[in-house]
C-alpha cells in the first residue's frame, strides 16, 4: 500500500469471522474507485482469523486487539486512519463495486458534508433499509438528497447503517467516535452526532449488500428479537445523551422529547403484553411527563 495519503480509509472490525471476512475484503478490492487504504481490525478473534489475513501482505493493514466490541474495533481503525475519509464495512457484508466511486463523485460536490449514505439491503428481507425506515418517500423520485441541517431529520428516521455510510474524518473525531457503552443503535448514536457538524447527504442507490448468517456466536439481530426492551432502553439511554447536548437547538430538544416519549410508550406496551401492569401504567405516566401531548395522554 502506497505511503501517501488516500482519500479513503475503509475500516473493517471483524470477530471470529474467519469464513467470511475475505469476501468483505475482496469486495473492497474490487471497487472502481482505488484510492483508498483497508483497515482490519481483529477485534480479540479466536479462530483462524490472522492465518486467513496473511494472504492480503501490504493490501491491508492489520491491527489486532482484545476484545473490546465492535465499537472499540472502530474506534481503533479511525485512529489508526490517515485518509480524509472514513468508510466502514462489517466483516460479514459487501459493496458493490461502484460503491466508493459513487459516494466520492457525490461528496465532491459539496464542501459542507460531512456524511453520506446509500440504500441497502439485507439478503432474505423484501425492504431495503431506506424502504423500512421510510426515506425513500423522501426522494420523491430524485436520486439524491441534501440535508444541510440534518439532524431532525437522521433522530426521527432510523434505523441507519454505517456499513453504508462515509464520514468525514475530521468531522468524526470531533463528534467524539463510537460510544463503547452502547450495546445496541450504535451506528443511530454517531450519525446523529455527526448530523450536527455539517450536511448530510443521501444516495438512492442500493449499493451494498448486507448478510445475517447462521454463527456461532450471538448476533445482534437475535438479542433484538430475544430482548426488544433493553433495545428500546438502549434507545432512550441515547436520546437522554443527546438532550444533553448543549449546542442544540429548541426544535432539536423537541423532536428528542417527543422520540423519548414514543419509546418510553413503547416499552410500556410491551411490558403490557408480558402482564407486568403495574410497570408499564409507570411507562406511560412517565411517557406524558417527557411529551405533554395529547398522545402521551
């Protein structure tokens, strides 16, 4: 890999993905665009992982670390960068070969983004990511969107995916990297950071395929499924940090109130379905005391 610096540094955190890691990579390598540097950062892997890596010489930089989570591996790999921009690709998914080439040809355009995402997808679901948190009716038939003041609009459409997204590097330390105390909505967390350091842009384009396979260790998507209350406790936890924030605006602290109080309702329900009355009655006084709406009520 060239010493000069690259316009792009693609992170990749990977764990005990031995099998699959390779196809991320190579999915990096296959892009149009090549100014770039890879970063794979084992995040305390106890397979065949450094074995498999060997292969890739200089076409990669290695950092291997305990296992800290996924967040801490990021955070690593943007340390670790020298490129303007940061992308990062989970071990376990891909992009399409015109994945970089887009996304830098549309940042150029523009000197205030300090973010941009594209439309994904997950193999064996029908929707893409823009379909299931409702952006694409947004586009209202563009291919792309600019949000100069974007962070309304990124808390009240979730959920994102960083995996499809590019951040400015600069704008990221400054946002204040990946919190390593969220177990879930981690990539919700830091883009909503980043949309208050400069504009956001949005590509209507599907560029990268994402996987949900059958591993060894617990996935995400499993502990959402076995455990939605501690995801939406997770959600408030956010919510709470960014209200304290001190440079937002009122309309900023009012959409997070109203957020707050949908999920606090939310948890209610769900302790509702599982019997727990009296809980759930204390969710929803709460609920109305966060939004003083007739909703809450």
């Amino acid at each position: 890999m060239s010493d000069i610096a690259p316009m792009v540094s693609v992170v990749i955190p990977t764990y005990n993905r031995a099998p699959f890691v390779c196809e991320a990579i190579n999915s990096v390598l296959g892009q149009t665009f090549s100014d770039y540097e890879i970063i794979v950062v084992d995040d305390g892997s106890s397979d065949n992982t450094k074995e498999i890596l060997k292969q890739y010489q200089d076409k990669i930089k290695y950092i291997h670390q305990e296992n800290l989570g996924v967040s801490s591996a990021r955070n690593a790999g943007i340390k670790k960068s020298i490129g303007s921009w940061v992308a990062f690709l989970d071990s376990d998914d891909e992009w399409m070969s015109e994945y970089l080439a887009t996304q830098m040809a549309e940042v150029s355009r523009s000197h205030e983004i300090c973010m941009q995402t594209t439309d994904c997808y997950t193999i064996g679901r029908e929707r893409t990511y823009f379909e299931m948190n409702q952006v694409i009716i947004d586009f209202k038939g563009q291919d792309y969107l600019l949000f100069a003041d974007p962070f309304c609009f990124v808390v009240t459409h979730g959920p994102w995916q960083v995996g499809a997204t590019i951040f400015r590097r600069d704008a990221i330390i400054k946002a204040g990297l990946f919190d390593i105390c969220l177990d879930f909505n981690e990539d919700f967390d830091i883009m909503a950071r980043m949309a208050l350091h400069g504009s956001f842009g949005l590509i209507r384009d599907v560029l990268v395929v994402m996987y949900r396979r059958n591993e060894t260790i617990a996935c995400l998507t499993s502990r959402i499924k076995t455990n939605p209350i501690q995801l939406k406790e997770s959600n408030e936890k956010i919510y709470e940090k960014l209200r304290s924030i001190e440079t937002l605006k009122e309309v900023d602290r009012n959409v997070l109130s109203r957020l707050m109080s949908m999920n606090r309702r939310a948890i209610g329900n769900l302790l509702l379905m599982e019997g727990n009355i009296a809980e759930a009655r204390e969710c929803y006084r709460r609920a109305f005391f966060i939004d003083r709406s007739v909703r809450s009520f």
